[in-house]
C-alpha cells in the first residue's frame, strides 16, 4: 500500500514549509532547487508482520528468509514510488529523504505521519519513539525540481563515516568497501 | 432522540457529512486537530453543524473525532472541556431537530501485538472520551473509522463500562474488503452483535459503491441495524479536499447500499451537506429494502472468522494435562513452544485451538493473559478459551483478540450464574456441557434435557442459540459400555430438535484400552454422522484430520473439492524419501541441518551415553564447529539457523530424559526494550543460545526498564541480553542498564541491535556488545564459567 501526496516548498531562511501545513523542514541544501515535493508513505501490511512472526516460529530459518525477502520487497516499493513520482511530475526529482537519514531528524516520522494520515489511508502508525508499524513501512520526501538535478551522494556529506559509505569519483559512485 | 431511536432499523435515518474536509475547505490546515476549534473557533463548528441540519442530518456526530488524551497531550486543551464544549456546540446546532452522537474516533497508536499500546490502557484512554460526553448530555455514542477489531473491542467495552447511551460501531474497510488490519466484515459483524451494540455500520476509506461487497457481508450476517458514511469516492491527486463523485453521483451509489438494506445514510471525507441532500432527496420516502440474514454461527479473531457451517476441529494439543514440556513450558513462559504447539496443530488442520493452562502451581488469569496475545500474535485462527475459574475467564474474554469459544458451562445453577453473565459482557460464543448437580446424567434423553435447560438460561440473558454448542460428554466404553451410544443419541437428539452446533472431546473414548488412536478414529466418524460439529482432537494424530477432510466431502460440505485434492492430490503426496539405510551422527546431522536425522541419531545415542554427555560430547562441538564456519564467513546466518533447528529437533528428544532441573548451562533473560518493536534479531541469538543449552527467559520487546529488573531479581538472573533497532530507543536501554546496575551490580549486560557500536556500548554501561549470536554465546559461555 503506498500514499503519495504533492505539495509545494516555501523556502526560508530557517527551513523549507510544506505548504498547507505547519511543517518546516530543516535547511537541505538538495532541496533548494525544488519548489514542489512529494510526501510518501508504503507499507507491505500488517499482515507482512504477521506473516514473518509466524515463519519464525515454524522455523527461524525460514522467518530470517520471509523477512528478508520482506525487506527486498519494500525496496522495490521504493524504487516504484520514484518512479511514480518522475512519470507524474513531468520533471526532475532527486534522490528520497528519509526521517532517520543523515538529512532529516527521525522525529520529522511524526509530521510525515500525521500530513498524510496515514492512519486512515494505509494503516500506518508512529509512536512515541518514532517506530513506525507495520515494521516493513517507508516514508519520505522527494523533491520535485523543473532544471535537471544532480543527484548528490549522500555520503560525501554525511558525518557517520561508515563501512557502508559510497565515494563519487569521476561522476562515479562506488561503495568504499568494494 | 428516543422517538429516533425506535425508529432504527424500521425507517431511513440520515447522518451527517464530514466535518474535518469542511473545516480544511476553510483553511485549517493538513495534519492539524480540528478538535482545539471547538474553543477557539466555536462559531465555525456551529457553523457546520447547522449546515448539515438544514441538509436534512437527524445525527450529528460531535467535534471530538480524535478527542482522546494521546492526541490533546500536545494542544494544551483539557479533553473534558473540549468534549464539553463539542457536546455543547451540536446540541444548539440542532435546535433540537436532530440527535447528538459523541463522536469517538482511532487513538493514533496500534495495539500489541502490532504495536505497544495495551488493551487496558486503550480501554481508560477511551473511557475519558465517554465519561465526558455522557456527562455533557451527548444522545449517543458513535465510534467511527476504526480498522482494528481489537481497538474497537476496547472502545466499545469502555463504553459498555461507563455509559448507558446507545452506540453505533464503524469500522473501515479498504478496497480489498478487509481493514488495513486484515479484518473481514463477517469477523466484525460476528463480534460486534455479540457485544451488543446498537447498530453497525461502515465509514470513510473508499465510494459507495466499492463497499458493495462489505456492506452485503455485514448485512448477512448481523441481525442489528447498518448503517454506511462512505467517503465520496476516491480524492484527486490535484486537490486534497476534492474527491471524484459529485453530491448526484455518490447518492446514486447509495442506491447499491440500499438494496442491500442498509437503514441510515450519511457521509465522510470529500462529503458536504450538498451530499446530504442529495441524498435525502433520493431516499425521503422510501421503505427500507429487506435484507438476507444467515443464520450462522461465527467466531473469529481480529482479522479471521470462521463460520461453523460444517466440521471444524479444534485442535486440543494446548493442555498440559500429562504434557510435560507444555507444563514447563507454561512455568517458564517459553513463549516459542506455545506457538511452536498452535502452528503444528493448525498446519495439520485445526481451524479453532482450543486453550487450557489449568494446573497446579501456576495462577491461571495471570497465564492465559500472556498466552492468548502470544498465540495471537503468530495465528489468526480463532481460540476456545478452556477454563471454569471465573476470574480467569474474564481476564482471558477480556484481552482476546475476536470473538473466542468458551468451554465451558454446565447445566449447574452456579456455573450458569457465573459465567453466562461473562459470555454475554464479551460477546463470545459458549460451549454447555451436559452436566449438572446430579453429575453426568446416564442416560441420552436426560443429557439432552441439561442441554435444553443451558440453552434456556443462554436465551434469557440475551446470548444468541448461534453462538451455544452443546457437549453431550464422551465418557471411555471401557469404564462405560454404553458410554458410546449415549453420548452418539444425546448427539443426534441435540442436533435434530435443538438445532444446536455440538462439541466432543473426542480422545476420552478410548482411555484405558488398547489401539486407541484407531478407536478414536471410528467415533469421531459415527460421532460426525449422528450430527458432531467441532471435534476437540489432536490433529497431528495419522488419519483424524483426513476423517474429518473425506467426511466433508461425502457430505458435500466440500462442494468444489478443493480441500479434499489440496489434502490428497498427487503434489502433496510426493514426499521427499531419504535413505533409511543412510544413518548420520549427531554432529554431522546438525552441521549438515538435518533435523530428523539429528533426532533420529540423538535418539540412538541416548542407549549408550547420558543426556548431558550427548549434549557436551555431540551436540555443542556440533554448534561450535558451525559457529567457527559462521566467523570465516564460511557459512552464514540463515545456514546457522538451519543447524540450530537441526539441534533442538535433537535437543527435544533429550529433554523426554532429563529432569527438568538438571543440565543447563545458565539462565539468560533477553528483551527488546521500551519503545521497541523490532525482535528478529534478538529471536535469533534467542535461538542461538539455546541450542547452547542456556536456559532463555524471554520478555519479548517494547519492555520496559521496570518490568525487566523486576524479572531479574524474581529469577536471580545474573546475565540480561537487551536489543534496539532504533536510536530513539537507546536511551531505553542506557535506562535499563542503569537501572539493573543499581540494583545487581553483579548481574551482566549485553547488548545488541543494528544501531549500537561497541563503543556506544561501553558508553552506556553495557558488559559487552555483542555483533551477532556467535559471539553472544562466546561471551555468555565466558560470564557462567567465571561464575
């Protein structure tokens, strides 16, 4: 199940505003370029959750293989919902940012949840911890810009320096641990 | 509002139309509550409320959709000022021209196992709601929009607990046709009349004419009056505020509701009081259509019903009488053998489980408390819950997800007094055992008449002949000749003139005599024959489930075969033949991932060497030699998993020789903490250590810091594992480490979660950081040698 939602950027000195509501995200350098974005949430289910808990008590080889399987899904879901974006916007888009990633606090889980309401079009809840359920759930923001984008990689300016981290050189970009 | 009232379910009704797109129309923004304006913008609520009286609205639900004290906590607004004022404000709107409903939405958090909020706390955060309306003068009480049975279940009894207004129930549904919850809306028709609200409806989510299908599975099978707010349609991507249907075009589609015979009308998102009118000038006038209801018999969980139309087994395998690994099990709370038992029973043909924890030395109310959600949480077939102690009875009906069998009553006056007022509260349905003070009457037409009597007694208090099933006792032919006969013509005469659904234990037939399994196989046939609906039996048993599958069919319960070919069709029946000739030791049978080798060579074993000495000897060298794979990158998880599978098969044939207090290498607690839902990781060094032959008391996840120091000092534990998936729930474990520190400083911390560095760790006072299960058990090998 997916939830897509487009609304304009006002941009600030302090943030950007989503437009029609009352929340500003932080200064996001990629961002600038966009006056439109697209706010998504997608979930494989609760019933994912069921499914893998069950598996797992069978078998927890088999729940390590379900949730596994689980998780390529909701990849694929991700893919799909840029690819939604990019053929309804009849522009540029740039790479999702999510709550949690090196760009936007965690906590911005809640606004996202609560713009969409998500409760009521897919089911998908936020606690006091941010912990979004179902488990296998994404959200986040892609902006949408009219001049051709360059997607940055976020790890050149991320500050968590890890194993996983990918390097742009020559406008290629490979991981550092290959 | 009485006059409105007794015309429910006799004349059309119309509701309102949304208030939160109306108040958006005029500015309030996306993700905002519009609760708050009913103190700071009264007017305008007013406002809305007069145009839907105009409109024609004989109800209007009040401004308090996500009035709850979740939600307020950030406003500043006291909840029972607001409900009040709410209250307040419709009541003037109406001018007396229509009913005010205290309009009860969602609380905005999922309920366990989903989420973390509990069913108690869920039912008091509800209860405000309803105190406050009540008291304010609201007509009636109307929950709407909820996709959660079990949140509904705790709405509705908060409700039942704490006002005497009507309540109208909503639930929303999805295109699918189930809530986003996977509820279907026989699951919810079934819970919901036997709770005993006023009338049920559906509301928001989709058009009208995509509820087509929910609506006619609701009106089929609820007696109650259905009621249907849909939205107007789908919303266009250009504007949040507009949907696709016209006022004309969604009334139009009502008309597919109406046929179905749904009695009141209104609207949610995208509606205005334009679609009031439309669709009051399309329904003023007309008599309400008939409607089909079954007469049937349904229980259900929260997202699964089952109707009993025809054999259904109850799988009786949850019992501890003489099951030594379920009562320690049940002692030790290993949650992983309790659905371990629910998921073979279900995977062997159970439709229903039927539930018992009764034995000595354990409280029965505070076990099946923990039992219920933890096989809820890995099944949704529905439970009969198996207990005559009240208390229990009522906790268990309280916390269970559905609507469950209760076995069970007796035809004894005090049994009857006692718990058919308990069956009745929670909207269960009740197995009555054909007993009473006499004992166990002897004879066919004497057991048959207790039934009546128990069936009596069910009616006079409002429960439903559909939702009684009659035991007629199995007692064993070979303490009782004729025990057979009896309880086969008790059977047939409770079938035929009560037109009841029957239950029987089948298994106690045969008790004392030899080739017993066959024996009960020959029953259950003549027992289904003479009119045996739910068979308590042990699925796993060679031939029961198989019975039960050819007897449908022969019947034509079975009408297109698809169970009978699923169960015996040429794919199902390849099996996989290993090599009998081909035997395997233990150690290579685990690296290997046999697990019926393993069992098998386990099993041969135990003839020369002791239990503890194949464990220490076999087996762990076995776990250990895979680890080592695992650490050179030579194997990798789900292959380590595998093998630990292949040594609990062999494990489980050891513990039939061990005294369940000998051996074990330590007791370990592990948890996921406070705020955290995420438990795959942890379920897996759960496993892990196992096999290793420690001892794992597992609290699951969202556990907060109190609970596990509680359990830590109860148990003299002297090693906690913690896990976190998240960064916003570290300071939960920084918390319980600290907080375990204070109070043992001699109980050892490890940590683990995709989140944490072994610097962090350290950071927050952990004993070791732990990467991944090999060396959690490394390091819990090292703590309880240094012991």
């Amino acid at each position: 199940m997916k939830f897509i939602h487009y609304f304009e950027l006002d941009h600030k000195e302090d943030g950007t505003g989503i437009a029609g509501t009352d929340t500003v995200l932080p200064y996001i350098k990629p961002l600038q370029a966009c006056l439109r974005c697209a706010v998504f949430a997608a979930t494989l289910g609760h019933g994912a959750d069921t499914e893998i808990r069950s598996a797992f008590a069978r078998s927890p080889s088999s729940g390590l293989a379900l949730d596994t399987a689980a998780n390529r899904n909701l990849f694929e879901l991700h893919r799909k919902i840029e690819e939604e974006v990019l053929a309804a916007s009849g522009a540029y888009i740039m790479s999702v940012i999510s709550p949690g990633s090196c760009y936007l606090d965690i906590s911005y889980q809640k606004d996202i949840v609560s713009i969409l309401n998500t409760i009521h079009t897919t089911g998908i809840f936020v606690n006091d911890y941010c912990v979004l359920t179902p488990s296998k759930t994404i959200t986040g923001i892609i902006g949408i810009s009219e001049t051709p984008v360059v997607k940055e990689n976020q790890c050149d300016t991320c500050t968590h320096k890890c194993e996983y981290g990918r390097s742009t050189k020559n406008g290629i970009t490979v991981s550092n641990s290959w | 509002m009485a006059s409105l009232l007794a015309t429910l379910g006799k004349e059309v009704i119309f509701l309102d139309g949304a208030m939160g797109t109306m108040l958006q129309r005029n500015g309030l923004k996306l993700g905002k509550h519009p609760e708050s304006m009913s103190i700071t913008h009264p007017g305008a609520i007013e406002a809305v409320h007069r145009s839907y009286v105009e409109a024609g609205s004989q109800i209007l639900l009040t401004n308090t959709f996500g009035a709850n004290r979740k939600k307020l906590s950030a406003t500043g607004h006291e909840l029972s000022k607001i409900v009040s004022q709410s209250v307040q404000i419709a009541k003037t709107a109406s001018q007396g021209f229509a009913c005010v409903a205290l309009d009860i939405g969602p609380i905005g958090e999922s309920l366990v196992p989903i989420g973390t909020l509990g069913f108690d706390e869920c039912v008091d955060i509800y209860k405000d709601v309803v105190i406050a309306g009540t008291k304010a003068g609201a007509d009636l009480i109307f929950i709407e929009t909820i996709f959660d049975l079990y949140e509904m279940k705790a709405a509705i009894t908060a409700c039942k607990e704490n006002s005497d207004l009507p309540i109208f129930a909503s639930m929303t549904f999805a295109e699918d046709g189930r809530t986003f919850l996977g509820c279907p809306p026989s699951a919810a028709a079934a819970l919901l009349t036997g709770l005993g609200v006023t009338a049920i409806g559906v509301n928001c989510s989709v058009g009208p004419k995509t509820l087509v299908p929910v609506i006619k599975e609701i009106t089929q099978n609820t007696p109650l009056p259905v009621f249907a707010k849909p939205n107007a349609g789908m919303p266009r991507l250009d504007s949040p505020n507009n949907y696709d249907l016209s006022p004309r075009e969604f009334a139009a589609e009502m008309m597919n509701l109406y046929e179905l015979g749904v009695c009141a009308f209104g609207g949610c998102c995208g509606t205005s009081p334009e679609y009031i009118s439309a669709v009051k000038e399309r329904f003023t006038g007309r008599k309400l259509a008939s409607r089909n209801i079954k007469q049937t018999s349904v229980v259900c969980s929260g997202s699964k019903s089952v109707v009993i139309d025809s054999v259904r087994i109850i799988g009786e395998r949850i019992n501890p009488t003489g099951k030594k690994l379920l009562k320690e099990a049940l002692v030790s709370r290993d949650t992983g053998y309790i659905q371990h038992q629910a998921l073979s029973q279900l995977d062997a043909g159970a439709e229903i489980l039927d539930v018992n924890v009764g034995m000595p030395g354990i409280d029965e109310a505070e076990t099946l408390e923990w039992i219920i959600p933890t096989i809820q949480a890995v099944t949704d077939a529905p439970l009969q819950i198996d207990t005559t102690n009240p208390k229990a009875l009522e906790r268990a009906l309280r916390i269970y997800n559905g609507k469950p069998i209760v076995n069970s009553v007796n035809g004894e006056e005090k049994s009857i007094s006692t718990v058919l007022p308990i069956v009745k509260k929670y909207g269960a349905s009740v197995v009555g055992l054909t007993l009473d003070e006499r004992g166990i009457p002897k004879t066919a037409v004497s057991r048959f008449e207790v039934a009546q009597k128990i069936l009596k007694s069910a009616k006079e208090i409002g429960i439903s002949e559909n939702d009684v099933f009659i035991d007629c006792l199995t007692l064993t032919v070979s303490a009782e000749p004729d025990g057979a006969v009896v309880t086969l013509d008790a059977l047939a005469m409770v079938k035929e003139k009560l037109e009841l659904k029957t239950v029987l234990g089948v298994s106690n037939i045969s008790f004392g005599l030899p080739n017993r399994e066959f024996l009960n196989l020959m029953f259950l046939t003549m027992a289904m024959e003479r009119g045996l609906t739910l068979p308590i039996v042990n699925p796993n048993i060679n031939g029961v489930t198989d019975a039960v599958v050819s007897y449908r069919l022969l019947k034509r319960e079975d009408k297109n075969p698809d169970r009978y070919i699923e169960r015996f069709g040429e794919e199902s029946s390849v099996r996989l033949r290993k090599d009998p000739n081909k035997k395997l030791d233990v150690k290579t049978a685990i690296i290997r991932a046999l697990p019926q080798e393993a069992a098998t060579a386990a099993e041969e074993l135990l003839k020369t060497e002791k239990p503890l000495d194949v464990i220490n000897s076999h087996i762990i060298p076995a776990l250990d030699e895979v680890g080592e794979r695992f650490e050179q990158g030579k194997v990798y998880l789900p292959q380590m998993l595998q093998s630990s599978e292949a040594a609990k098969a062999a494990f489980k044939v050891l513990k039939k020789h061990m005294d369940a207090k000998s051996g074990g290498a330590g007791r370990i607690l592990i948890a996921t903490v406070k705020g955290d839902i995420h438990d795959i990781g942890k379920n897996i060094v759960k496993v892990i250590l196992e096999n290793y032959g420690f001892e794992m008391i597992d609290m699951g996840r969202d556990v907060s810091s109190e609970d596990i120091v509680a359990k830590m000092k109860s148990e003299n534990i002297r090693l906690v594992g913690l896990s976190a998936l998240m960064t916003t729930t570290l300071p939960s474990m920084k918390a319980t480490i600290k907080a375990l520190k204070a109070e043992s400083p001699y109980c050892k911390v490890f940590v683990g979660g995709a989140v944490l560095t072994k610097e962090y760790a350290e950071k927050i006072g952990a004993d070791f950081y732990a990467k991944d299960a090999k060396t959690a058990v490394d390091y819990a090998k090292k703590v309880f040698t240094d012991l």
